[in-house]
C-alpha cells in the first residue's frame, strides 16, 4: 500500500471494529519487494493443477482481544472490520502519468464514513457522496508467510518464516542512499519477514476461520495452510488447515522452558521479558495503521478527483485531458493495492513511481517543503 501514511490518533476509532465477532455482525445479510504485500492467491484450474493455490501463512493478529485489560497496541490487535470501496472504476489516465506505466481500470479505497474515521473527517466520503458508490464490509488480519522445512529425505521437519529484501529507510521514511556516482545510487536494504496483510470478506473467508479459532481459541498457535478455489466472488472458496503446532526448544532466548508452545500469544514468562510476539517481531507492522491509509487524500486524488494535478507537476506541462497541466512522470502516482514502502526507480516496480518522486511527495505530506 504506497498511499501516504494517515497518522493514527484518538480521533480514530477503531474500538468497535475489532475482533471476529464484529466481522461477523457487519456481513449479516450481506526484483526487490515492497515490506508489506497484500495476500492473493490464484484460484484457477490452472492454479489448482500446479499447486499455486495455497499459502502456508502464521497469524500475528487474532479473532478477538485476547486480554481486554491491557491496553491495545499492534502486537495485541485482532482482526480489524473496515467498510471498503472495491473495485471503483478510475479516472482515464491523466497526462502527468507516465506513458509506460500501467493505469488500472478499476481500483477502491476505504471508506470515511465508517465509524473508524467519522470523528476526523465529518462523515465526509468521496467515493459515497460523489461517486454515490456503496461500500462493503472487509475484514483486516496481518500474517507472515510461511514455507516448509524439509530434511536430506524430503520429510517436512518444521515450518520458518519466508523472509523480503527490500530497500531501507531512515525514521523521516525516505530511501537511505549508501553511495552515489552521478545519477546513479545505491540504496540500503534490509531483510524482513513477509508480511502479508489480508483483506477479504466473512462469508467466503473469515467466516470460516472463525469456525476453527472458536475451536482452538486462537489463531497465533499453529501454521495455517490457505487454500483457495474459484476465481470469481461469485465462486470462490477459501479452506483452512492447522498444518503444524511447534514448541519452542530448550535454550530459546526468549524466557521460556523447553517445549513451550510456540504462540505468539503468550504472556511475558517473567518480568524480564517482553510477551513473545513482541520478542519475535519487534519491528511487526501496525494493522490500524495500514487500514488507516486506505482513506488517505492520494488514493482519491491520483485516481478517481478529475481535474487534480500532483503539485510537483503544476506548471511542467499543459493539455491535459482532466484541463489541468501535466507532466511526463509518474509524480506522485500511487497504487492503492499495496502499502508497503516504495520502490526506488528501476527495481522493478513497474506501477511505482521514481525514488525521488516519492521522497519529495513524502516531504510535502510531512510539511517539509
């Protein structure tokens, strides 16, 4: 998700969009990468033939709050429920949008009318009041890719996260750049799990998550095997298998006897230790951070608000289809499909735009110049 990070705040509420139980109440009746992807998975026949179908995934966010009494923070949120934008139809590609980069037909956003943002931005949606689109629930959880771990006899011994190298960034979030020769630079990078965050809906998803983490009280103590059939709402399926439980081993740094359960979780084993998932992903992801930027001003602004211009782009060029003045670069273009950090131009991000583009773009959101 490359839209600019919303600042997260008491006016944000997220306190009644939380935990299973109120995803099931809100669909009653109805090269290098980026840190963060959202999680697909092909549902054809195809797909189906050649084993694609599936992701082996660990859940760091569960179906409710495990402990009520403590504050909430990103390492204790459950499954956040969100009304949602989908598949909006676009604007035509505007003339300040490079000619190489690709526009997409249709795209969403979160909607400001759900009570998570109603307080920040009055009620205000783009999408309902002027599109006069209708939202739709989606349900939020954040998760890690897994992949198995075989011995020399191809016998599966234990599952590990699968890891991204992506490029590094400093606390004001832009590219930090190790060296530079004329134009050209190199960036930092960094290797971080593969986190995945998920969207999806309760009736063909989460709804039937749910059924198993009622069974097993959670979903942070085991391995998760997705599988998905189908390739249309109309016909796809999601099944879930708990594939594997671990324990941790003896002298493990984390404070705990051997052959604890691996859950992430468990409580502090002591006063001198953090809770286990704290321990284990220190750096994890804020989910209410990444539903957050589903509402910000770039997503309705780049590609759907006729007439708008990135700043950057004023006055570089004319003749605009929108009647606004153009340029020849992607500026401030940004896909509404992921949220992790951007990619430096040239690493193989065909829909991101330059480097420096976004470094200037961020700068301005964080009134900088």
């Amino acid at each position: 998700m490359t839209s600019s990070t919303i600042e997260l705040g008491d006016d944000l509420d997220f306190s009644g969009s939380m935990g299973a139980d109120v995803a099931k109440d809100a669909n009653k009746g109805g090269d290098f990468q980026r840190e963060i992807e959202f999680m697909k998975i092909p549902g054809s026949q195809a797909a189906i033939d050649a084993g694609t179908n599936q992701k082996i995934v660990r859940f760091v966010t569960d179906f409710k709050v495990a402990r009520p009494d403590e504050p909430v923070t990103k390492y204790n949120l459950p499954w956040i429920t969100a009304k949602e934008h989908g598949f909006v139809k676009t604007k035509p590609k505007p003339d300040w949008a490079d000619k190489d980069r690709r526009w997409p037909e249709r795209a969403g956003g979160g909607c400001r009318k759900d009570p998570i943002f109603v307080k920040r931005y009055g009620g205000a949606c783009y999408f309902c009041d002027e599109m006069k689109h209708k939202p739709s629930s989606s349900t939020w959880a954040l998760a890690v890719e897994r992949e198995e771990v075989r011995d020399d006899a191809n016998k599966i011994i234990g599952y590990r996260d699968k890891t991204r190298e992506v490029f590094d960034r400093d606390e004001q979030g832009n590219l930090i750049v190790l060296k530079q020769e004329g134009d050209k630079k190199e960036y930092a990078k960094k290797t971080v799990p593969a986190w995945l965050a998920i969207q999806q809906g309760w009736k063909n998803f989460f709804g039937n998550l749910n059924g198993q983490a009622q069974y097993y009280k959670t979903v942070l103590d085991g391995d998760w095997l997705i599988t998905r059939t189908g390739e249309t709402k109309d016909d796809t399926t999601y099944a879930f298998i708990r594939v594997a439980e671990m324990a941790l081993p003896e002298g493990n740094p984390y404070g705990y006897p051997a052959g604890t359960k691996y859950d992430l979780g468990l409580s502090a084993p002591d006063s001198e230790h953090l809770p286990l998932i704290e321990q284990v992903y220190p750096d994890m992801p804020d989910l209410r951070q990444i539903v957050a930027n589903r509402v910000s001003d770039d997503i309705v602004n780049v590609y759907f608000r006729p007439g708008w211009t990135p700043p950057e782009k004023e006055g570089q060029a004319s003749g605009s289809k929108d009647g606004v003045k153009a340029a020849g670069d992607g500026g401030a273009m940004m896909m509404m499909t992921s949220s992790a950090p951007d990619q430096p131009s040239g690493s193989g991000g065909g829909d991101e735009p330059s480097s420096e583009a976004m470094e200037a773009l961020r700068n301005r959101l964080q009134n900088k110049g």
